[in-house]
C-alpha cells in the first residue's frame, strides 16, 4: 500500500462537543472535523494502545497486520480490530485480504488536531 496521504498535510481535526453544537457548526457550513460527543469516546478512540498504533503506521513501516502485531506486542486479531475501528473513523485506510480481513493499512494523515472547548 503507497504511503501517501490523503490530506496534503492537513491535519485529521476532532471536536468534543454536542450534538447541537454539531449541529449549528454543520448548519454553519463548516463541516471540517469529527465530532466526538464525550469524553469516554475520545479517550477510547485516542487510547495509547491506538496512538502507537497510528504512529508505527505513520512511520511508513510496518504496514501489515502481522508487522504491527509483531512490532507493538499485541494480537493480530486485536491490531485488526483497532484498525476497523480507526477506518471507520476516517484515520486510516485498510486493504483486506481475500477473506475480507485487515491484511494492510495505512494512516490518512500525517497529525491529528483535537479541539476541546474549556467553557
């Protein structure tokens, strides 16, 4: 899988906030950043297990499941759940194998931006 990125440098942007403040912001125009309602869904999606995970994928090597679990001391299976979720989420992208399971991944972007309002 090619290492190149989707965003041409730009950074994956994550807001916590509402659903109204989603709302207002999408009604807005400004459609720019995944919406993460709490912060118990933040804390899963960006859990330090993930973090590594996206970091040994920035590195451009290893990029197979097999690579990463090896690299990181973790299950293939647990590495491809992680990487399902991370796909559904916009932060990488995955090619399967014949069966339809994780084989290959890669990340989108090259940062990630996580707005959380203090107010």
């Amino acid at each position: 899988m090619a290492s190149q990125r989707d965003a041409d440098g730009e950074p994956f942007r994550v807001r916590l906030e509402s659903a109204d403040e989603f709302y207002q912001r999408i009604d807005g125009g400004t459609a720019d950043a995944l919406s993460v309602r709490s912060e118990a869904e933040l804390a899963r999606l960006f859990a330090p297990a993930n973090v590594r995970l996206l970091r040994e994928l920035g590195s451009d090597e290893p990029t197979t499941v097999a690579d990463l679990a090896g690299v990181l001391d973790r299950d293939e299976d647990e590495i491809a759940d992680a990487l399902n979720v991370l796909e559904r989420f916009g932060l990488v992208r995955v090619d399967p194998d014949e069966n339809g399971r994780v084989e290959r991944a890669a990340v989108r972007y090259d940062s990630v931006e996580i707005s959380i309002p203090l107010e």
